[in-house]
C-alpha cells in the first residue's frame, strides 16, 4: 500500500470540529452540573473563562494552515515525485499536535481562572492608624471652579484614600456652621463608603465653614488610651467665617495628633450655583445684591497644616493630591486595630496546569511525519 503523499485536511477538519463541539457540550454539562450541586467549588478569576473562546479561532487557523500546506504540496509536484521526496505525510499527526496544544492552552485558560475547592476560616490580625476626615460640605462646595463641584472633588479624594488605606480605622465629621459625626470610626470600608455616598451640601442646615469646630470634634473622636498612630485630613475650600482653626490644630498636635489639609478649589474662585431639579437657576450673592464669588484660601490650609505637623496638598481637576497623603500616612507608626475572621478557599489550580504542562509536552514530541522510533526511544536518545 503506498503511504500519502498529501493531507486529508477535509476529514480532519469535520474530526476536529465534531470534537470541539462535544468537548463544549461536556464542558457546559459538568459546569451546570458543579455550579449547581456542588456549592464548595468555585472559581476566584471566572473572568478568564473567555479565553477559552479562543479555541474555535484556533481550530479555524490549524484547518485553513493544512488546507494551504495541501495545496502547496500538489502544486510542488506530481505524486510520485512526493512519495520520493516528503514520504511518510500524515495528516493523524498534525491533528494530534494540534488537539495537545488546544487541550494544553484549554487546562492553562482553566488554571488562570483559579478553580477553588473547599475553604477553611482563616484570622487576620489587621494593623493601621485611626484617621478622621473632616469633610466641608458648606455652599462654598457647590462652585465648579475645577471644571466639577468642589463637593464633587472632595467626595472624589475620600472615595480614593477609603480605596488606598488598608488595615486603618477611618471616622468622618461633616462640618458647615456647626461639625457633627457622621461616620465614628471604623475598619468597616463598606459602611465608609455607604456614607460618603449621602455626603452633600444639604447635610448640614446651619450654613459657614467651622473649619476649627471640625478639627475640635474629630480631636474628640480619637481613645486617648489608644497607642496607635492619629490624623486628622480637614477636605474643604478654606473659606473659614467662624472660628480659629489653626488654634485646633495647634491643640491636636499638642497630643500627638497629625493635621493634614487637602484644598478644594482654585484662587481665582467662582460663583457659587443654586441648583434647583438638576438645573442652575441662578448664583448665590450677597446682602448687596452682588454675586458672591468663592475662593480657595491656601494660606490659611497651609497655616492650618503647619500648625498641626501636617502637609497641605492642593485637589485639581487631575488630581486629588491624595496619593502624597497616602505616602505620608503609612509612614506613621500603627498598631493592631483588630481581627477578622474569613473564610479562605483552598486553590486547586495545580491540578489544571499540571495537566496543560503534560498536554504541551506532548505537543513537542510529537513529529509531523510517521517516525519508525517510538516516543520513548526518543526521549532517551
């Protein structure tokens, strides 16, 4: 019987497919099968389960890369020249190479989803500092000198240090004419960020901005008993009418207390907006009749920020200047704020990858063309 001389690429692709199809059908039956009998396995990055819609591109690419190595092969020459010179073409061989590879890439997709079966409880003894945010929420905040509300800007850079400090106490005073707690403090990041939600300039009915009534009440919210590392970040514009603020944080700095600054706004200011439904229905101006313009007052906040051994930083339409705070408050000395308790999964992606390192080493040792040495014989060799 003579051996082939070109590549049945016709059949192999129908092979192919039909295996592609039934491997999809299995897949979705084992994984409607797991996901809803089996309750202690689950996958930490299911997200990378897109990649194995990968696979069908590639079974198109191999058909279409042997159907062009067949034509090239009867356009090189008559049969007889081939059967002397490329003997022992095999069109098993190339599929086989090519399923080793789809298994290999298929199992690695299945590794990089990180499978999890079974979990034990875990403890995680948390270290930080305590911090408190006074947050201005007077009128001043709804001027939109930064292209956005200040009230906007500042909500902005509390979201953003809720998101970069880990293992901290966080506490939120809300100040106008008068400061109240609005937020006592708090490892917990998820009610954090369920109350800067309800932040606004409407929180507070008395109007004017007590920034040093703020600094007072958040002074007061720390455990004088408590080792741990203070700090205070004061987020507002600066226009202070009612008290003396860098006397407050004199007096926090005085227990150790650190007093940061974080001004909103610009010093060529703007109007101040009257929103009524979504909609500017004016500006707001003063007993004058004049339209009242609000400006950042930098000096003050860097005052304000010397006094309490802190950095002042400057919010822009870019840029919530958190990020230098952030710098700053880790290098502060913390101590143990608590312990929690979780459930951790137990990782079984070893047992998918160990499977794809299997599949590509397959794929390698595999030849393109009948070999009369076994497998063996060749890894020896």
């Amino acid at each position: 019987m003579s051996a082939r001389t070109t590549y049945r690429w016709g059949i192999a692709a129908l092979a192919l497919i039909a295996i592609e199809v039934l491997v999809a059908a299995v897949f979705g039956v084992l994984w409607w099968t797991v996901d809803h009998e089996v309750p202690a396995f689950r996958f930490d990055r299911p997200d990378m389960l897109w990649g194995l819609l990968a696979g069908p591109v590639l079974l198109l690419i191999f058909i279409i890369e042997l159907a062009w190595r067949d034509r090239a092969l009867r356009r090189f020459a008559d049969t007889a020249t081939r059967a002397r010179m490329v003997p022992g073409i095999s069109t098993l061989r190339p599929a086989l190479r090519y399923l080793t590879l789809r298994s290999g890439l298929g199992f690695a997709v299945i590794a990089l989803a990180a499978p999890q079966f079974g979990s034990h409880p875990e403890e995680v003894k948390s270290k930080g500092i305590d911090l408190v945010v006074a947050m201005d929420v007077s009128n001043s905040m709804d001027c939109e000198d930064l292209g956005t509300s200040r009230m906007l800007a500042g909500k902005r850079a509390l979201e953003q240090l809720v998101d970069r400090l880990k293992g901290d106490r966080l506490g939120v005073v809300v100040f106008a004419g008068d400061a109240f707690v609005q937020l006592p403090l708090t490892s917990d990041r998820s009610a954090a960020r369920m109350f800067i939600r309800t932040i606004n300039t409407g929180t507070i009915a008395t109007q004017g901005t007590a920034i040093g009534a703020a600094i007072d009440l958040a002074h007061r919210s720390f455990s004088p008993e408590s080792s741990t590392g203070k700090a205070i970040i004061v987020i507002t514009d600066g226009e202070n009418h009612e008290d003396d603020a860098v006397t407050a944080a004199l007096s926090a700095a005085a227990d150790g207390i650190v007093v940061h600054t974080v001004g909103i706004g610009t010093p060529q200011g703007g109007p101040i907006p009257i929103r009524r439904n979504g909609q500017i229905q004016g500006f707001r101006k003063d007993r004058a009749g004049n339209t009242v313009v609000s400006r950042l007052d930098e000096a003050l906040l860097i005052q304000i920020a010397a006094a309490g051994n802190g950095l002042f930083v400057r919010s822009t339409g870019s840029s919530t200047g958190i990020v230098e705070l952030v710098d700053r408050i880790k290098g502060m000395e913390g101590a143990e704020t608590g312990t929690v308790q979780y459930t951790a999964h137990d990782d079984r992606f070893q047992y998918p990858l160990a499977a794809a390192l299997v599949c590509f080493l397959f794929h390698l040792l595999l030849g393109e063309r009948r070999n009369p040495d076994p497998i063996w014989k060749r890894i020896m060799a």
